[in-house]
C-alpha cells in the first residue's frame, strides 16, 4: 500500500437544504511531511467533537480503489479528499479486522471503526440522498486511532500488519450500526475487540438492551 494523498481541512460553512453546516470535512491534499499525533494530523480541524475526533477517531483513510468503484458508478471527479479522510490510500482494503495496524514509517495505527454516514457527508456532495448510497455500498472508509505520532506525507509506503486475536471486521461494525435486531454473543464478541469508545458505547447500550428483555 502507498499514501497518495494526505489531507487536512480548516472549518468552512456548507450548506444543507436550508441550513448551514460548519465543519471540518472540506479537506485538501498537503504537500510535504504532516505530523500525526493521537489526537490526529497537526493542522486539520475537527468541529463537531461530540461526533468526530479523539484518541480512538484520530485519523480517517480512504482508499483509492473504493474512490474508482465510485467514480464508476456515478461518474464525475470524486477527488482525494472529498469524504474528508485524511489519508487516501492506494490499495487499502474496504474491509480490516478492528485491531489490524498500519505501519507508515514510524508511525503507527490502529484501525478502530468503519465511519457511519452522517447529514455532513451527504451535504459535502450536495446530494441528499448520499448516505443512503453510502450506506448501500458498504464502502465506508476506516478510522484509528494512533499508537505511534510521527510524520507522514504522500507517497509513503503503508504496511499492513493483520492482528491475531481479533475476529471482529470494521463491516461488522458498520453492518451493526444499521441492524435493526442483535445477537447478544455477537455483541459481546464485538466488544472483545479494541473498537472506538462511541461505537462500544452504542454496542453497549444494544447488549444492555437485550439483557433487560431477557430478565
């Protein structure tokens, strides 16, 4: 795998319907070296930091094969940057194992989470039936959190370290985040795994859920 594009954004104004959005999602690729600490890339704003951001969201990747499988199936120019990922990476899967880890240099990363579609992605591409083909498509993107700070910068090399202990898969998590019913083991096993905290307090609250249903 290899970096082609390294992306930050400052907070912009965008517009949905008739409101108005201020967000850190409008990123542009950088050149040179960009530091890359836990919180995430030195220079690149994060808004809504109830939602997005912190230790286990620091950095988002996108890869460039899912950008081409876009690019075939609307058309038009979905450029690097555009679902407001920080790293576009060639040849980075769909789909990791949640605790799988990325290694750039000296940097280290740890995939936490799929990233769930929110009104922001879909008012980026001014298209508000976008999170629902987001969703469909099942090509959400993948979020870590940083074991090691350091830099990056386009064209770097990107290895890819597969963890042994997990079984839990970043689509599993984005499938859970739509499933309207929920296996309790399942949920427990999900919650083995080194997932971001919003997505184990969601999973949480679903294994709470049941276990009340089931006294």
């Amino acid at each position: 795998m290899r970096i082609s594009s390294v992306n930050v954004g400052k907070a912009d104004t965008i517009s949905h319907g008739r409101k108005s959005i201020v967000t850190g999602i409008c990123k542009q690729p950088v050149s040179g070296s960009v530091l890359v600490t836990e919180l995430g890339l030195c220079g690149d704003a994060v808004v809504n930091e109830k939602h997005h951001g912190g230790p286990d969201q620091a950095v988002y990747a996108y890869g460039t094969d899912d950008y081409d499988w876009w690019r075939a199936e609307r058309g038009g120019d979905f450029a690097a940057g555009l679902f407001g990922e920080n790293l576009t990476i060639e040849g980075l899967p769909s789909d990791l194992y949640v605790g799988d880890r990325m290694l750039i240099g000296g940097v280290v990363l740890e995939a936490t989470s799929p990233r769930i579609p929110c009104a922001t992605l879909a008012a980026r591409l001014a298209d508000p039936g976008f999170g629902l083909a987001f969703r469909k498509a099942e090509r959400p993107g993948i979020y870590f959190r940083v074991l090691n700070a350091g830099e990056v910068c386009a064209g770097d090399t990107v290895t890819l370290v597969q963890s042994d202990a997990s079984t839990v898969t970043t689509l599993d998590l984005f499938r859970f985040a739509y499933a309207t019913q929920h296996d309790a083991d399942t949920l427990r096993r999900y919650l083995e795994a080194p997932v971001a905290e919003r997505m184990k307090a969601k999973i949480e609250v679903k294994l709470s859920g049941i276990d009340i249903a089931s006294d």
